[in-house]
C-alpha cells in the first residue's frame, strides 16, 4: 500500500503550441514575443516597453495569438519568463485573457493591470497595463493607520472622561452629604 503524496505547489501549465524557447529568445532581444499575427504591433509594443523603462518598469510583454481555455497559462507563462530575466514585470496575453509576473508590484496592482489589459489589442492592452502600474493609488494604509489611531484616541478619551465625571460626580456628592 502507498501513502498519499502531498504536492506542495501547483505545476505550471504552458500550453503545447507555445514554443517557450523562442519566447524567452525574442524577450532576451527586445523584450517582446509576439505571436504572427502580431508581427505588425512590434514596433508600438517596443515603444510601449521604452516608455515603461523611462518611468522605472522594466516590462517583458508576450503576446499569443490563442486563447488558452482559462487564463492560469498566460500566467505562468509570465511568471516562466520573469524568472529567466529577474526584476522584470511581465504582462502575458491572448486575445481574450491576461496574465501578470512581477517581483516589484503587488498582486492587487498586477489584477487591475490584467483587467485593463483584456482588449484584444496587444498595444492597447499593453498601454492600458502600463497605465495602470505607473497610476497614483489611494493610500489604504496610512489611511488605515490613521483611522485605527482616532479610534483608539476617542476610546481613551472617553474612558478618561467617564472616569473623571465619576470623580467629580462622587466628590460633589460626598461634599453635599456632610452638611
């Protein structure tokens, strides 16, 4: 009898059409893979990856021009080609699906980049992600802080308060009863 093996980690699934020799190749060269039929957007999408390196984002884009049958592979296909040029961020898409690597956003970030980057368009959508990761967000954070800070400030003072009006309340009384 054999014991239940336990996998620790999802494996990737790259789709078979999708040569990732020649992907990471052509990424190595300019930092593009495009499928055929998206021979004719190299030249705006090697303008999209110049325009993310003057604002710090070192992109890697791939496009293919199939559609996987959930969007887990354009994933990993992101994240294939991240690790093979670390630091980088890398935006995976089909025509209808969008997947995201990056050691320098946050997945929160990376999501609203995909969602964005859903146009059918490689340009487009490669614009569209850039966008998103070089756009000022709301603050959450300091914003949390500073709410947990007043609330914890309002408690404090509203315990002293009562206790204070007890005070006064109990020495008022005390000085009424004597006479």
């Amino acid at each position: 009898m054999t014991e239940a093996q336990f996998v620790g980690f999802l494996p990737g699934y790259i789709p078979p059409e999708i040569d990732m020799d020649r992907v990471q190749s052509d990424v190595a060269d300019d930092g593009i893979s495009v499928a055929p039929a998206y021979q004719a957007d190299i030249p705006a999408l090697r303008q999209v990856v110049a325009d993310a390196r003057e604002q710090g984002i070192d992109l890697k884009i791939v496009a293919i021009d199939v559609n996987p049958p959930i969007d887990t592979p354009l994933r990993d296909i992101a994240s294939e080609v991240g690790m093979a040029n670390p630091g980088s961020t890398v935006l995976a898409m089909s025509p209808s699906y969008a997947g995201t690597y990056s050691t320098d956003f946050d997945r929160v970030t990376l999501e609203a980049g995909e969602d964005l980057a859903e146009t059918g368009n490689p340009v487009q959508s490669s614009t569209n992600f850039v966008g998103e990761l070089t756009d000022s967000h709301f603050a959450w954070t300091p914003f949390t802080i500073v709410v947990i800070f007043v609330t914890v400030l309002a408690v404090v003072t509203t315990r002293m308060l009562q206790k204070w009006g007890k005070r006064a309340t109990g020495s008022k009384a005390a000085s009424t009863s004597v006479d």
